[in-house]
C-alpha cells in the first residue's frame, strides 16, 4: 500500500508501526484524516525559518525573537530547531535563541561555511548580549563545533559558556558510563 | 537453533571442514566481544535468505555471579543492527564489551609476525578494550575525529587550520591515553612471551617485544606523552596538509617483534616466527589473565591442529591456569586433555567423550 510506504520513510517507523498507523487511520472519520493531511501541507507550506534566529516558525521573526519578554541579554546556540523546542519544554531558559542548522562534520561535508555561523557573529555585534550558551550535543561533532564557536566569539569579549555535563536526575552512580562520570567529577559543584 | 552446555576445562569440537565449528565457537565470541573473530562486515553473520542472528548465552563470574548476555544482528532496509543485551536489559556496546572477557586464537594470528601492523594493533585494541572501557571509549572518540581530521586534510569542506587544531586537541586527549595503555600493556606483554618463549627450546635467541609507538615519547606519564603528542603535530602540521591525510598519532603504532635483537618479520625462520606467534598469544592470555579478577574464556579455531604436538603441549603450558576453554579442529590432537569432547557434523552436536 503506498500510504504504509511513505509512512515508513519517516525516521524511527518502521514497516509494523507504518502498517499500524495506517489500518488506524481507516478506522477513523473522513474529516480526521483530511485535518492530518491539511496539517502536513500547511507544516510544508506556511513554515519558514526565521530571518533572525532561523528557528521553523509560521511569522517572520518568529516568537522568540520578538517576545520583549525574553532576556536579550542572553544567546544560546543550538545545531537544530527541534533542540529549541528541548530547552523549552524546561521553561528554565528564558533568553534567546540562534540555530546555526547543523554541526561541523567534514565527513558529510559540513564545514563551518556551511553552517549559520557568520549570521551569529553579526548578531552578537549588532544586539551585543552578554552571554553566549553554547548548546550542542554531547558528541564529538557537538564537541567541536562548540570548541569552534568558542574560540570564535570569546575574541569578541562576550562570556561563553557551554552547557554542563553530568549524571542524569534519579539516575544511578553505578550506571553512569565512565567518562559521563568522569565529566562529572570534573564538573563537580560546592553544595 | 543450537543449545550447547558446555563444560568447565577443555571443550574440544571436532569435525570435518564446513560442519559449523567455527561458527559456534564466534558465537562465543560474539558474547564475548560483540564482534566476530571473522569478519568485520556484521551482515555476513546472518545466514543467507535470513535476516537475523542471534547468540544468546549465560556466563558465571566470580565477581558478579551468573550473568546473561545477548547479541542480535539484523538487516533492516536502512542497514544492519545489532542490540546487545546484558540480563535482559538492552546495553550499549561500551557497557556490553568485556562482560565476560574472551582471548581468541585464529588462523589469521598466525600472521602477527609477518603481517601488517594493523593486526599487532588490532590484537591491542581488542584486549585494552575488554579490560578497560575507558580505553574503548577513548578509541572510539579518537577514531570518529580522526575520520573528521582526514575528511578535512582531503578538502571535503574548506581548510581551516583552526578546525585541524580542534581535532587535534581531541586525538592528544585520548591518544595520549591510549598510547600509555598500548606502552604498559605491551611491556607486560613482553615479560609473560618472554617467560613462555623460555620454557621451550631456546630458539635462537630471546624474544623482544617492544612497544613502536608513532609518537614517540621519553616517560610513560600522561604530561610527556601528551607534551611529545602535540610538539609532534605542531611539527608535522605542514606535512599533513600537503599530503591532506593524518601522519601523527596511536592510528600508526605498531608492535615490533624481534629475536637476539634482530627482527623477526626480516630476518626470523618460519618456525622462529610461528614459536613467536605462539608466545604472544598465550603471553596475552595470561597478561589479561592477570588484569583480572577472571580467567578469560579462551577460543582456540583451528590452531592448535595445525601445530607439531610439542609446540602445542609448550603452548597451552605457557597458557598455564584457564577455567573455560573452547577449541575446534579436524583431528583431536593425540596428546591434549580435554574435559569433553563434541562432535560436529551439519551444524549439529552430539557429545562424545
């Protein structure tokens, strides 16, 4: 069936799941299954990035950047759109946004030209904030890319920081892998 | 499906070629390791016509008793996956590698003396990564970034030496702690060949093993290796550039193997290199013996056959003290005492002594 074919294109379906979602549609209304396919299109159609922040967003500047609410003060950078809608879901961070689309990876052909990185360097000196996060991925491509834009930016006399690394909450010592462990030793906090 | 207990001590599998011998004792392996002694391509693990595969087994350890291990490969259309799990809990490798700690002895380490240098480090990677997982996880970081490195060296996105220096500051980091695992790991390596080299006939002289690093160093302590690591990619930054591929590092290290000082790949007969080969692999049996609180399982495919019987008792002397031990061959070796003996024939086994 073509529908359970182009289900199981979309990352983590597999063919069961893709299957599954399927015969579950049928079993639904008519006006269901036109909402989710008018909703797919408007996503396709009505969603743009952000000429400021390059969040996806439905308004240009989007919400976060014209939110007067929100800590200008304050620029976390993060590789993709959807790690902004990670950080809010914390309600703990209440600044500014810059998704620079990606992270440094020579092997898939990303170099930092390739990435939003001279658009954030114009930001911080056009709206000069006090304080760059840098909130990449834990891994070695996150690694770097938050090394590159460190050595970048500190020049520039702006504060950088980089988000802490550590056990996870209600985890276990004993199932902490060693070099997590080991950050967090590092990293280690007077209570 | 097989279902196979076996016994503690020597468990000797004979058969005739193609019967699946091999294959039982890489699932052991694969317990073990989480890797196949065989192949690095994962699909070839999986029968043909098939799309999974799957070896499963428990494991008692004096440290933390009965433990469950489990590993299944399988082709998706989106490539080959494998879950590892550790008493039924899905794991990731890091954690699953060296749960029950596995030395295996293949036909292709008869080649460790005359072949090339990745398998001398490959023999190091294997048996640093099960005893210590910080070595595995250093290797797996150094490697990612040094693919990063080269992609950048080649020109896959513009030159920028500040990048190079990002990625070197990580190869320092963790190949500096590989290097002192590879420099301590290798001079216990040395002492225990040596000492099995000894309890046979002199064979023209002591043997050596000593550690080639890439990078070389004065002092094994983390400061001098790191100092020497990164003096020696400053030096070599414009060679790298213009060759556009990564000159320095552990990637490049190799084990040197000589006899009376001379070296044994050039200049050793086929039977001083095969007394080599020999000392070395129950040198590292007892080195990661030693390492720790358990005696690995030893895997022995279709080696010990091929070896006259005095070399072979000398061998699994050297080997001295194991609790498990597997080992295939066509015809039992006359003078070895096995705790049980399996027959196997089309993929199946039936006991016989």
């Amino acid at each position: 069936m073509a529908l359970i074919n182009e289900f199981s294109k979309l990352p983590t379906v597999g063919p069961k799941t893709a299957a599954r979602l399927v015969f579950y549609l049928l079993n639904r209304p008519r006006n269901e299954a036109q909402a989710l396919a008018e909703a797919i299109l408007a996503v396709k159609d009505r969603v743009r990035l952000c000429s400021i922040c390059f969040s996806i967003t439905e308004e240009d500047p989007c919400p976060f950047c014209t939110d007067q609410r929100r800590d200008a003060t304050l620029l976390c950078v993060v590789a993709e759109a959807k790690d902004i809608f990670a950080l809010e879901r914390t309600s703990a961070y209440k600044g500014r946004y810059h998704v620079i689309g990606g992270l440094i990876s020579p092997m898939d052909g990303i170099g930092p030209a390739q990435l939003r990185v001279k658009e954030l360097i114009e930001r911080v000196g056009s709206e000069s904030p006090q304080e760059i996060i840098l909130a990449t991925n834990p891994n070695a491509e996150g690694e770097a890319t938050a090394l590159y834009l460190s050595r970048l930016i500190t020049p520039l006399g702006v504060s950088v920081t980089r988000l802490a690394y550590g056990l996870p909450i209600g985890g276990d010592l004993d199932y902490a892998d060693e070099v997590t462990l080991a950050k967090a030793i590092e990293g280690r906090r007077a209570l | 499906m097989l279902d196979f207990r076996p016994q503690a001590g020597l468990n000797v599998l004979v058969g005739q070629n193609a019967q699946g011998k091999s294959n039982l004792l890489e699932a052991i392996c694969l317990l073990g390791t989480g890797k196949s002694f065989r192949t690095n391509r994962e699909s070839d693990l999986i029968k043909s016509g098939l799309d999974v595969a799957s070896a499963s087994g428990e494991a008692t350890l004096r440290a933390a008793g009965t433990i469950r291990l489990s590993c299944t490969i399988s082709s998706t259309p989106r490539g080959t996956r494998k879950i590892y799990t550790l008493n039924g809990e899905p794991v990731k490798y890091a954690k699953f590698l060296g749960s029950a700690k596995v030395v295996t002895f293949v036909p292709a380490d008869l080649q460790l003396v005359t072949g090339p240098p990745s398998l001398r480090r490959h023999l190091l990677n294997m048996a640093l990564s099960q005893d210590q997982p910080l070595y595995y996880r250093n290797l797996a970081r150094y490697q990612k970034v040094l693919v990063q490195k080269a992609a950048l060296l080649r020109g896959a996105v513009a030159p920028d030496p500040d990048l190079v220096n990002i990625y070197n500051q990580t190869l320092v980091e963790t190949g500096a702690a590989i290097m002192l695992a590879r420099a301590h790991f290798v001079s216990a390596l040395g002492r225990e060949a040596r000492r099995v080299q000894d309890q046979w006939i002199s064979d023209g002289g002591a043997l050596q093993v000593q550690y080639d690093a890439n990078v070389p160093f004065e002092v094994a302590t983390q400061d001098a290796v790191t100092a020497a690591f990164e003096a020696r990619l400053r030096e070599r930054a414009e060679a790298e550039s213009a060759r556009k591929a990564c000159l320095v590092g552990p990637h490049r290290d190799d084990v040197m193997l000589l006899l009376a000082g001379a070296s044994l790949a050039a200049f050793g007969s086929q039977g001083q290199q095969r007394t080599a080969v020999l000392a070395v692999k129950a040198g590292e049996y007892t080195v990661m013996h030693d390492r720790s609180a358990e005696a690995p399982l030893l895997l022995l495919d279709d080696v010990l056959s091929e070896l006259d019987p005095s070399r072979a008792r000398a061998f699994m002397n050297g080997i001295g003290h194991y609790e498990q031990a597997f080992l295939t061959t066509t015809v039992m070796p006359p003078d070895l005492r096995s705790s049980a003996l399996y027959e196997v024939s089309a993929a199946q086994l039936k006991r016989v002594a």
